[in-house]
C-alpha cells in the first residue's frame, strides 16, 4: 500500500505477488495489485482479478476499501453499490456498510434505493441524521420525476408525513432538520404552513446564517402577497442596518404595491404581524430623510440611504409624479454623493444606475462640476493638473469613467480623441508612482486610465484608423508590464491578438489568466474560437484539453460535493449541486468543445497515423448517434468578462446574447452534422453483394447509406438556416461575443465544396449496388463531380492568395481572413481524400475483377469504364493542387521572414521612447504568431499530399 501512495506502482505489483505466493487466497493483496495494474495502464487485467475477488463477496474492511478505490479510479461506481449490497446481506447489523452503502447509492444517484438504505439504517441505529437522509432521498425523487403530478401527490406529501411524524414525537433536533421540512412545505407551496414553521418554535433553531429567519419569512410573504408585512419587516430591518440594499428594494416594491391596492391600516389591531407598515409616499419620502439624517451621525460612512433616495426618485419618475415629493434634484444629489465616495472604487458603479436621471443636455456641466472639487495640483498653462494622492487621484478616475459612459469621449473627433489618449496615458504613468509598493499581484491604482486609452483607440480603430490597434497592444503590453496580474489587460490583448489574426501570445496570457473550474465554461470560448480556425493546431488540442477535462471531471466532483452535503445536513445544497451538474453537461461550449476536437483529432490523424475507420473507432463515434442536448442548450459564456463603460446604445444588450446563441447553435449544428457525416464513411465498406436487394436490406447496410442520406439533408437545412441568419448582417459590439466562423465557411466554399464531396459519396455507393454494366450514367455524374470538385477546390485556394502581413504608409495591416480560408482549404481537401480512398475501396476490386476477365479471354482490348480515368485524373489533380498550395505556404514562410518590422518607421511621432520597445515587441509576436501558424498549415499539408499519392488504383 505504501508503494501506491508514492506512485510506484511497479514496486506495488511485486510486493503483491510474492504476498500472494505465500497466502494464495490474501482478497486484499489481489485488490492492491489490480490498482497497480489499472494505474500502469493494464485495465483489463485489473478488472478480472477484482471481479475475482468481488465475486467472493468479501466482508473484510480492507478489500472493500481497496475495491472501492479501484472502482472509482475506473470510473464504474455502480460496482461500488453492488460490493456492498452484498456485503450488507452478510453483516446485516453493521452501520459503517450501511452507510458506506448509502453513499455509494448516492454517487450513481439511485434515490428510490438511498430511501430505504436510509431506513434500514435508522432501524438499525436510531439517529436523527439517518432518518433526514431517507426524507431528503424522497425530494431528489421528486425533483427528478419526469412527472410533475406524481412528485406532488406522492413524493413530497409522503416527505412531510414524514417530517411531520418527527415533530409531533419532538424528536427535531438540528437546524438542518428544520431547514429539510421548509424545504419540503415551499415546494408543496404550502407557503402559510412554511411560514409557521419558520416563525414558530422550530424557527428558533435557524442560527447559522445571519438573518436566516427573517429572510425565509420575507421569501413566504412575498410568495403570499403579504405586502403590509413585507413592508413591516423590510422597514424593521432597515432600522437596524440602513445599508442593506435588498430591503430597500422589498420596501419601495411593497409601498408601491400598498398604494395600488389602496391599502389602509385596519382601525381595531395591529397594521401587521411585523408592526408598523408604511403605504404612502409622504412616509417613504419621509423615511428615507430619516435614514440619511441619521446616517449623518454614524461613526462610518453608509452609502445605502443616499442610493436609496436617487432609487426612490427613479421608481417616482417611472410613475409619472416626481414633483410633488421634494427629494431634491438628482443632479445636485449626485454631486454631494461624489464629494462624500467619490474616492472609493465603487462610486462609479454605484452612479452608473442612475445616470439616465440626468438630461443628456447637462452631461458637460455635471462633469464640470465634479472636476471642479478635485483637489489637483496647480497646473502652468497647456499642463496638465496631477492629484497629489490617491484619493484625488481615484475621484478624477470616477470622472473619467463617467464621461466615457454618457458618450462625452464618444462625440469627439479623432484629434481631440488622441489627445484625450495622450493626457490618460500621461495620468496613467504618473499614478504609477503611488504604486511602487505594490506586490505583483496587486493592481496599479491608475491602471483603468491605461484601459480607458484603449477604449478611445478601439473607437479610432474601427473608423479605419488603422495604426490605432497597435497603440493598442502597445499601451496594454506596457500595462501589463507595471501590473502582471491585470485580468483586464490580458483579456483585452487575448480579443486584439485574435481579430488581428495572431493567437501565439494568446495562449501564455490565457494560461497566466489562471482560469479555475468554472471559468473553463464561462471564458474557455476565448481560446477554442480561435486557436484551430487561425492554424494552431497544437495549441487548439491543448485548449480543447483544458476545457474537456473540466467537464468531465465535473461529473465525479458534484458526486462527491453531494455525498458531503449528506453527511453534514447541508440539504438544501444538494438540488443546487445536481441543477449545477445538468447546466454544464447541456453547456454550449461543452458541445462545441467535443465536437471540435473530434474534427481536429480526425484533421490532423486520420489516415495519416491511424486508418480513419480506427479514429473513429477510438473516440466511439457513430452517425447514427447525436449526443448534444439541442433543445436544452445552455450558453454559460461569460460575454461581460471584459469591462466596458459604453453608453447602453453601443454596449452589449440582451439581443446580442440571444443573437449570438442562435449564430453559435447553427454553426455548432453545420459542424456536428459534418463530423457524424465523416464518421458514416468507413461504415460503408465493402459487404455488398452487387444487385442482390434483398440480401443487403438484411445485412442492415443499405440503412447505412440511408442514414447518410438523412444526415446529408439534415446538413443542406443547417446550411440554408445559416444563410438566412447572416442575411441580417449583424454587428456585435467590439468587445461582444466574437462571431462565429460560419460567415467565412459560406463566402470562401469551403460549404459547397464539403456538401457536394458528401453528395459524391451517394454515388459512388450506387455504382457499387449497380455494377460497372449499365451504369454509364452515373459514371458521367460522378466523372462530372469530380471535375466541379477540382474547380471548387481550386477556386477556394485562390481565396487563400495575398500577403498574409502587408505595410501600408508605414503601418502594418493583418489579413486574418486569409488565414482562416488557409485552415479551411486543409480541412475541405481532408474530407475531400477521406472521400476519396471510399471511391479508391469500391474502385480498387472491380480493377481487380476485370484484369481477371481480360486474362481469362486472352483478349488485349477490354475497354476500361470511363469511372477509371475520371478518378485518376481527379487524383492527379488534386495532387498537383496540392503541392502548389504548399509551394505557396513556402513562399509566404519566406516573405514573412524576410519582413524587417525594425525597419517600420512608425509615423506616429506621437509614440514615446518607451512605448516604441513595446511595439517592437508586439509586431515581432504578430509576425511570430502568423509564421508558426503557416508552418503548422504547411506540414499537416505535407502529410497529406503523401496520402494522395496513395491513391493510384
């Protein structure tokens, strides 16, 4: 066992062995080499000699621990269940394999068993704990019963009786106990009963969250349509903290409810359960002063009654009667809220809310007036005035912020932007000095002026201003130099390096990203987008990697997260676990992540290293089998990672997300459909007898053909759907989600060139079935398919010519496009020779066949079916395509070589000594970048060209 702990497996063997010479029937020592043997790789091994010992039903503590191990290890948890379901019938009374039992029921989510595991173990040893766990198995049945009815009617009320038993014996003990019994009654939607029991008795032993109790109460009033009480209690709690927003939102909501329903206090009793309730204007208006003025006197400054008074005049506005109720001028209210928190980071977020407040009219005047209380140093003329501190310096960055947000910056003309850009970066190097003590980790206090810079590029950029972006990439490198942990930074350089067509650099920045768990779904489709469609192909591997190995493991981790939910009566987690389980197996980026790398394994693999048949066996493909979850798509991505203080009019709104949800589900569907079309190829091999109809409907393979068939149909809707989405033109934010390839994938033909290469293989499948006789006619399409193939492909590698990198007036200009046609040209002649050695495989025996005939009759002349020579000046041409295509990626290695960036005399006279060691840098990763992808596109070409020569029947 030590030997396993240290990872030396071999040695673990050994020591095994020999126990086992000695004590041939030692079950632990067979368990402990079967781990050795599954970690050094010999799974099948492993696996008999543990259903050797399994099948003797050992009760021994140490094989069972041992077996667990090795079965968790294979990923075959249901064998766990089995182990110890024997185990159990043999010591009947042990509550350690009950309970083992129980958990082992819980990682292959078997409820109903869990339920009665949980009871045998109460009968057993009657703990509270045992009981729950039977009662919380009972709302898992509920929640995954695919019939709502029955979790209504059965389930749940059976889960009550239940809990109900205990309270009436007294026997609640823990505070997860009363949580389990809410749980139950708020999904019955008894919401009076749950409110009861929350206010209750049992309600008293709710301690562990602060304001646990008086959050679930205010939950069920809402749920009840309580308001006078929402209203009572929201008000009760702002008494005893003013700074808390979430009641502040409860008791505006309520007053405004109260006012519609023309509540009034009844004149006998009490206004409510919770006490005094407010259902007037004049006594939130009223309240509100009360908070402020009283926050006047607290020891530290509380932001919340003055938010909460610019919300009070938001909602009054929103109903059309702002002026009766003198709350002050929002404009004037902002001000003060500047000078009091105008030095804290979140005064920008915090006004950002209510900015519409203001008309667009008085945007300069505000900003006016906040500059003017900045204590900045006195300024000589055309100087620029600095802060002296970080306090001044932090309000002048809420400023800047604010100014960017109401479009101030977004009104200028390009000379006032670039000398806004200048003054920022001017501010942004000065600020650097308050943070010489900051640790690596730490941000710059002026970083968002450096960001902010950058911003004002973007806008210049995309007015065509083309060196705009490298000042881009020059300013965020030189950044992320002072501030190497500056998220901000590396996501903006990860998004320019890849519209410029360059993701070399990308993977360093995203891998000191340092994306943990989750991240992997919500900021993964960063670096899948664009690491295989720019040609890293390497690098697109890895990052498929990365994020498959997230998802999968997710499916072990929530199993064990669940299992500690039980044994700590953190119950109402557990839902939660499972509903965080399905999101990210119905992820979007899940689905496209397994679809890409399928193709890309295929792409740089099949019938290179491995036959393709074999590829596709190996990653257990079938064209009959689609496993995305399409009606249940979730699409996890993070799009707002990247900080943006746009005015709502150029920001990304809630019609992009869906936009772009709608563009990547087509395209995830065009490339799903293609890669269960490539997956049918090798399915169609040689098992025909030749006009017989009969035989081969039995044989099942005509059904084979049919399925691709359906698929090729299936693929022509995908396509045409495409089609008609990108007639929108739709233009995503600059910092929005990035569009897919799908646009690129119509305009260059990569699409006719993939549908007709499958269309092609239902022909020659004909002329399989039909024989070479009277098969002229479909000799002449396929012979006419052929010739259009070679035209198609030809036309798609003109796309691919021009300058990958050009310099125009002194500035360098990216042709990405033409990168991304390169990477698609090798994926289409890929399919197009996978296609191609199917015809080679139908062709080949009939050659045969016929050179028999031609020896038997002694005759010289029998003519050879024009099939022949089509396909072998099809291969001949595609060879000869292909080689010029490689002697032009040859000669694009050699042209960006030879570009001497150094030489660039980058006119902006504007650029600073310092800034210029950046931009070296960055033209010089730029150039790195499209010079490897060229390389990677040329040698994977290599290969391939060597499979077309091949292919000489």
């Amino acid at each position: 066992a030590d030997y396993l702990d240290n990872g030396n497996n071999k040695m673990a063997i050994q020591q095994a062995d020999k126990l086992l010479k000695k004590h041939k029937d030692l079950h632990c020592a067979k368990v402990l080499k079967a781990i050795g043997l599954q970690r050094t790789g010999k799974q099948d091994e492993a696996y008999a000699l543990a259903q050797e010992v399994a099948a003797l039903e050992p009760t021994d503590d140490n094989s069972l621990q041992a077996l667990t191990i090795l079965y968790r290890e294979m990923h075959r948890p249901e064998l766990v269940t089995k182990l110890y379901e024997a185990a159990v019938k043999k010591v009947p009374n042990s509550e350690e394999y009950h309970s083992h039992l129980f958990m082992a029921y819980a990682r292959v989510g078997e409820y109903k068993k869990m339920q009665q595991a949980g009871m045998a173990l109460y009968k057993i040893v009657p703990k509270n704990p045992y009981y729950f766990w039977s009662v919380m198995s009972l709302i898992m049945q509920s929640i995954s019963a695919q019939d709502e009815n029955l979790s209504k009617t059965m389930f749940l009320p059976l889960a009550e009786r239940m809990v109900e038993k205990m309270v009436k014996e007294d026997k609640i003990e823990a505070e997860a106990e009363v949580e389990l019994y809410y749980m139950i009654l708020e999904r019955l939607e008894k919401y009076k009963e749950a409110l009861d029991v929350v206010r209750g008795k049992l309600g008293e032993k709710l301690t562990s969250e602060l304001q646990s109790r008086e959050n679930k109460c205010m939950a069920m009033y809402k749920k009840l349509h309580r308001w006078p009480e929402c209203n009572a209690l929201a008000r009760r709690l702002l008494l005893k903290n003013s700074d808390d927003w979430q009641f502040y939102i409860t008791y505006f909501d309520s007053v405004f409810q109260l006012i519609d329903e023309s509540w009034t206090p009844p004149a006998e009793e009490e206004n409510s359960l919770e006490g005094e309730v407010h259902c007037s204007i004049e006594q939130a208006v009223n309240f509100i002063e009360e908070r402020i003025a009283e926050e006047s006197k607290s020891s530290r400054p509380l932001r919340g009654p003055y938010l909460a008074k610019l919300e009070l005049i938001r909602r009054l506005r929103h109903r059309g009667c702002n002026d009766e109720y003198k709350l002050g001028d929002p404009e004037e209210l902002m001000f003060q809220y500047f000078k009091k928190f105008g030095d804290k980071p979140c005064c920008f977020t915090d006004l950002k809310v209510f900015v519409d407040l203001l008309p667009p009219s008085q945007y300069t005047k505000f900003i006016r007036q906040l500059l003017d209380v900045i204590p900045l140093a006195v300024a000589a003329e055309n100087e620029v005035a600095l802060p002296g501190d970080i306090k001044a310096l932090q309000q002048h960055l809420c400023v800047v912020q604010l100014s960017r947000l109401l479009g101030i910056y977004h009104a200028m003309e390009k000379k006032q932007k670039l000398a806004v850009v200048r003054e920022l970066m001017l501010r942004y190097r000065h600020g650097l000095e308050f943070g010489k003590s900051c640790l690596k980790t730490e941000l710059q206090f002026s970083d968002y002026y450096c960001l902010l810079a950058v911003h004002l590029l973007l806008d210049l950029w995309l007015e065509g201003e083309e060196a705009a972006v490298w000042q881009c990439l020059t300013l965020l490198e030189e950044g992320l130099s002072h501030s190497p942990s500056n998220a901000q930074f590396k996501l903006l350089l990860i998004r320019i390096y890849c519209r410029l067509g360059a993701f070399e650099p990308v993977s360093e920045l995203y891998s000191s990203l340092d994306a943990k768990h989750i991240q992997h779904d919500t900021i993964g489709y960063l670096l899948t987008r664009y690491a295989g469609s720019l040609g890293h192909y390497a690098a697109a591997s890895q990052s498929c990697n990365f994020a498959l190995r997230f998802f999968h493991s997710n499916q072990k981790d929530t199993s064990e997260y669940i299992i500690q939910a039980y044994k700590y009566g953190a119950f109402e987690k557990i839902p939660e676990f499972i509903a965080f389980r399905n999101r990210l197996n119905s992820s979007l980026h899940f689905a496209q992540v397994r679809t890409e790398r399928m193709l890309l394994d295929l792409l740089l693999e099949a019938n290179i290293s491995t036959s393709l048949e074999e590829s596709i066996k190996s990653m257990s493909l079938s064209p009959e089998e689609d496993d995305i979850p399409w009606k249940d798509l979730r699409d996890n991505r993070d799009l707002t990672v990247l900080f943006s203080w746009d005015p709502k009019d150029r920001d990304i709104s809630e019609e992009h997300r869906k936009l772009s949800l709608e563009e990547e589900t087509l395209w995830l569907r065009i490339r799903s459909l293609t890669l269960r079309l490539v997956s049918g190829l090798p399915t169609l091999g040689h098992t025909i007898q030749p006009k017989n109809s009969e035989k081969t409907a039995e044989n099942g393979v005509s059904t084979k053909i049919d399925t691709i068939r359906a698929l090729l149909q299936q693929l022509e809707a995908a396509v045409d759907s495409g089609k008609k989405f990108l007639e929108q033109k739709i233009q995503y934010p600059v910092l929005g989600p990035p569009p897919t390839r799908m646009a690129g994938f119509f305009s260059n033909g990569s699409c006719q060139c993939q549908t007709s290469l499958f269309y092609l293989v239902s022909d020659i499948y004909e002329l399989d079935t039909n024989g070479l006789e009277d098969s002229a006619e479909i000799q002449e399409r396929i012979g006419n398919s052929f010739k259009s193939l070679v035209e198609r492909l030809t036309d798609l590698f003109n796309k691919c010519k021009g300058d990958l990198i050009e310099v125009r007036d002194g500035t360098l200009k990216t042709h990405p496009n033409l990168l991304e046609n390169l990477v698609f040209f090798v994926e289409t002649i890929s399919i197009a020779l996978w296609v191609s050695s199917y015809c080679d495989s139908v062709l080949r025996p009939f050659k045969s066949n016929l050179q028999k005939k031609k020896k038997k009759k002694k005759e010289s002349s029998v003519a050879m079916p024009p099939v022949f020579t089509h396909f072998l000046d099809y291969v001949t041409e595609l060879q000869t395509l292909t080689s010029n295509v490689i002697d032009h990626i040859k000669g694009l290695e050699i042209i960006l070589t030879a570009l001497k960036l150094e030489e660039l005399s980058l006119k902006d006279t504007l650029l600073l000594q310092e800034e210029k060691k950046f931009t070296k840098t960055v033209q010089g990763k730029v150039q790195s970048s499209y010079h490897h992808s060229v390389q990677e596109i040329g040698e994977l070409l290599k290969k391939r060209l060597d499979t077309i020569k091949k292919l000489k029947i």
